[in-house]
C-alpha cells in the first residue's frame, strides 16, 4: 500500500465514521413525519441546528449568515405539508417582523424589503433519519418589480451553502394559494410565537 492509497483510505473511513456519527446523533423512528411528537421534532431540532446555520452561511449568502439573528416565528419547527414535509422553521427580518407576526389571514401586504428565511429539516423514514434541508427564502421586492409573483422573489440556499436553482413558478403557484396573506404561508397554530 502506498502512502497516497493509505492517506485516501484513512481520509475515507474518517469521512465515513463522522458521517455515521452525525446520522446516528439525529436519528429518527417514524413512519411519517406527520407522526413525530413535539419533543422528537425538539430533539430533532437540537441536533441540527448548529450544523444547519454553518452550512447555510459556508458561501457567503448575506441571507444564510444573518437571518439566525432575526425574529423566530414559532416556538419549535413543524411539518406543515408544503415544501416536501419537512420540518420547518421561519425567521422574519426586522422589516417583515411586525406585519409577519401578526399572522393575518385577509388584507395582508408586507412592506418592501421583507425577508424571511425558512429553514427546514429532511425527514428521511426509509433511512430513519433528519438531515438539514434547504433554507427557502421570500424577499418582499418594490410593488410592480415582479407582477408575475406579487412582488416577491423566492431563493433557497443548500445545505452545503450553494444556491439553488429555483423557478419563481415553481414557488409562486402554491404560495398563490395564500393571496389574501400575500402568499404567506404561516407557521402552524400550535407553534406560533405570541405577539
């Protein structure tokens, strides 16, 4: 064996021990992800986050590095059914904050400049694990910037940092549904914060 196959062996097995550790730290035992209890999604959660943050600011992104700093909109993450059941959580910068935490349902219109930044969290039931899924973005643009989406600019960043690739369509469609709210589409009741 020579020193390069032994070093790429050793960086391999060293990738795959921290890969197991991380995978096994954040185990799950559902059958779906609606089934999860508040204090798994918790646990969950806990195990994420400090790795979920990093990953999102690894490029750069001003969104990914700073939005932990902004207002939580729920008290715990929760599956809500859009963006794939994932477990979800949204963080609304100080100018979406207000008007977002009133959690409206009819004549809403958030100022320009809103952001919020919605983490979320994979649940795989074949693999029995959570892993850290994309942080979707909605930045609220001037009126008549974007007619097509209301105003609103849709962007996600990966785990690992990178941006997404994302048709404003894709996005749009289903937050259409939520017209009354300016396509917003709120945190479960059970886990708003209360303003």
């Amino acid at each position: 064996m020579t020193i390069r196959t032994f070093i790429a062996a050793t960086a391999a097995a060293t990738a795959l021990m921290a890969t197991g550790a991380h995978a096994a730290d954040c185990a799950i035992d559902v059958e779906d992800p609606f089934d999860l209890e508040a204090a798994q999604i918790t646990e969950i959660y806990d195990c994420l986050k400090d790795t979920m943050a990093e990953g999102y600011a690894k490029e750069g992104d001003e969104v990914a590095v700073n939005y932990r700093a902004w207002t939580v909109s729920s008290t715990r993450p929760a599956v809500a059914g859009p963006h794939g059941n994932r477990l979800l959580q949204t963080f609304a910068n100080d100018v979406a904050a207000e008007q977002y935490l009133k959690f409206a349902e009819e004549g809403v219109k958030m100022p320009a400049g809103s952001v919020l930044a919605k983490e979320s969290i994979t649940i795989s039931t074949k693999k029995k694990e959570a892993r850290t899924g994309p942080l979707f973005i909605m930045t609220k643009m001037e009126d008549g910037a974007i007619p097509e989406t209301a105003d609103w600019l849709y962007a996600g960043i990966q785990p690992n940092g990178k941006v997404m690739k994302i048709k404003q369509a894709f996005c749009h469609d289903c937050h259409a549904n939520y017209a009354e709210q300016d396509m917003l589409a709120y945190p479960l009741e059970e886990v708003r914060v209360a303003n």
